[in-house]
C-alpha cells in the first residue's frame, strides 16, 4: 500500500487530471480551428497523433525514470515556466472566445479571461493535493457527461453521414495531425507534477491518454454522424450536438456540457499556472501563482486583442511545442546531468 504523503497526490489521481485535461481538446475543435473539413479522416490524424505521442514520451519517461527532469537546470526550468504561462493563456483565449460566442455575445472577451484567471490563481495556490481532488470530481463529470451525451444523440445517429470515409487531402490530415500532436502538453507537465506524485507516473500518463484518444474518437464519429455536413460549419461541433441532446422531458444537455467545459478549463489552466509556478525556484507559491496569473492575463489580452495569431496559430502553437517536447528533452537525456546527490542515493536503494 502507498503511504500518504503531505503535498504529493496519487499516480491514479495523476491519471484523473491527464485524462481531463486531454479530453478538453476535443471539446474546443472545429473546421474553424483546424483549417479543413470536420471529416472522419479526422480519426486518422487523431490515430497518427497518438502513435506520434507515444514515441515522443519515450525521452520524457526515461528522465524522470533516471531522475534526470530538465527543470533541475534553472534557465530551462524558466523557459518551461513561459511556456506553461502561453500555454494557459491560449487555453484562457479559446475560453473567452467559447463565452463570448455562444453565451453571451455581449460579453467582454477581457473580463471573461480576467475571472477564470482569478479564479484559476486562487485555485493554483492551494497546491496540488486540493488541484487533485477537484481533477477526480471533474473526471467522474466528464466520464457521465460523455456516456450521456453518447446515450441521448444515438437515435439522431446516421453511419450514412461519415461516408465519404475521407474529405481532407493528404496535407490538411498532415497538419490535424501535427495540431492534435502539440495539443497534448500534458507530456510536458510531466516534469512539474513527477515530484509532486507519491509513486510512478509512466502508467498514470499511458493510460490518461489511451483513454482520452479513445474519447476523443468516439466524439468525432458521434459529432460527424449527428451533424454530417454541418459539422463543417459549427465553431464548436461537440457543444453543437449537445444541444440537439434531450432528455425524456425535452431538457436539453448543453447547460450540463457548458458546466463541464467551464470545470475542465478551469482544473487545465489551474494546472498550467501551478506548474508554471514550480519552474520559477524563488518566492513562495502563492506568490509565483498571482505573478504567473498576472502575464498570463497579459498575453490573453494580446492574442484575444491582436490578429497575428489568427493567422499564425499553427506557427505559435506546433513549433514552440515540438522545441520543448522533443528537442530539449533528448538533448537533456543525452547530454544532462542528474540532480546532484541522486547518484548516490540510487546506489543507497541499490543495496
């Protein structure tokens, strides 16, 4: 049996939190954000990005197998803080721009961003145990909302809608596959949360995001043959098919998907500014947490406010993580060195 530790969570609640946060993508996916066809090739891009996903994880698991985590070097430690931060604000934007879309259109995008970030800093500052046991109340929220979504939209499904099997050509599945791939930044909070876990992380991350594709393929077959061709031309497919979702008294689903969703986001961008908050070494939590919280309200004020990454997302987003995901790490692997004292602790175990 495990032995509980103060401020370390479970590897099973390492799982919950993985598992959700990597569930939300496919939630806040569109042709719009895709740039193509909302298709059932999509399948392949998601199938392509898990097999990628996998092999990309090998260098990051052997780290912290050798406790070898690349945020024991401060300056990349720093470097992996900022893009936590970017990640979060990204996450805030999409959001914003969910609220503002669909809610209430009169709604201020900033002061949208603004509460879930004061919010998320408050939550981030209660560190990782209370971050935990939110993720498992989320995930038992998502798992009944994916079993009744799926349930409610079967009789409105049609296999006739997913055919043809493939619209998108070959360089549009390329990119989905790409974004789908650098969509998965739970392989890089890895390196932040791996301290903070009471036993192995290798099984907990497998498992979240074995899970978390197969939901997200069930959701794309589900969406594609409710919505066919429509699918193409909804901002947010998922939130789309839940409202056409009723209950035996004709209530609808979406006020339950909309809670959800804003859980989800909240618990993801919570994780992100916590473990942006273990990268900087100085200063106590809660302080590093206000001050991550306080650039990351910043930089969602520059990407809700500005154009340029409308237009370059794909550059903003698949580049930086590509850089952190793949070339830091095995050039950390190959040519790091373990945290001092780690050696000799090994050889203590050893015998």
């Amino acid at each position: 049996m495990t032995e509980y530790k103060r401020n370390m969570i479970a590897p099973l609640n390492l799982f919950f939190l993985f598992t959700v946060s990597r569930m939300l993508i496919i939630f806040t996916i569109s042709s719009v954000v895709l740039k193509s066809t909302y298709s059932f090739d999509i399948l392949i891009s998601i199938a392509a990005s898990f097999v990628i996903v996998m092999l990309i994880s090998i260098p990051v698991i052997k780290l912290i197998e050798n406790n070898k985590n690349v945020l024991n070097n401060k300056i990349i430690a720093f470097a992996y803080g900022v893009y936590f931060i970017y990640a979060g604000a990204i996450n805030v934007s999409k959001f914003a721009m969910f609220s503002s879309t669909e809610l209430n259109q009169n709604a201020k995008l900033f002061f949208l961003a603004a509460t879930m970030i004061v919010a998320c800093i408050y939550a981030a500052s209660l560190r990782i145990e209370a971050i935990s046991r939110f993720g498992s109340f989320v995930f038992v929220f998502m798992a009944l909302g994916v079993i009744g979504l799926t349930g409610f939209c079967a009789k409105d499904f049609s296999s006739l809608n997913l055919f043809p099997l493939v619209r998108n050509n070959s360089m549009e599945i390329f990119k989905n596959t790409l974004f789908s791939v650098a969509s998965t930044n739970e392989l890089l909070l890895i390196f932040a949360l791996a301290p903070k876990v009471n036993g192995k992380i290798k099984k907990p991350f497998y498992f979240s995001m074995v899970l978390s594709y197969l939901i997200s393929m069930l959701m794309v077959v589900l969406v594609i043959g409710v919505l066919g061709d429509t699918a193409s031309l909804s901002s947010y497919p998922v939130f789309e098919v839940s409202e056409l979702a009723k209950l035996g008294t004709n209530e609808r689903l979406e006020a339950v998907f909309i809670a959800l969703w804003i859980f989800a986001i909240f618990l993801k961008t919570t994780l992100y500014l916590y473990c942006a908050s273990q990268c900087f070494k100085d200063g106590k939590t809660g302080t590093k947490c206000i001050a991550c919280g306080g650039v990351m309200l910043l930089a969602s004020w520059l990407i809700l406010s500005g154009s340029a990454y409308d237009r370059l997302e794909n550059i903003f987003v698949i580049i930086p993580y590509f850089v952190f995901a793949v070339v830091i790490p095995c050039s950390y692997l190959i040519f790091g060195k373990r945290k001092r004292g780690d050696d000799l602790i090994e050889a203590f175990k050893n015998n």
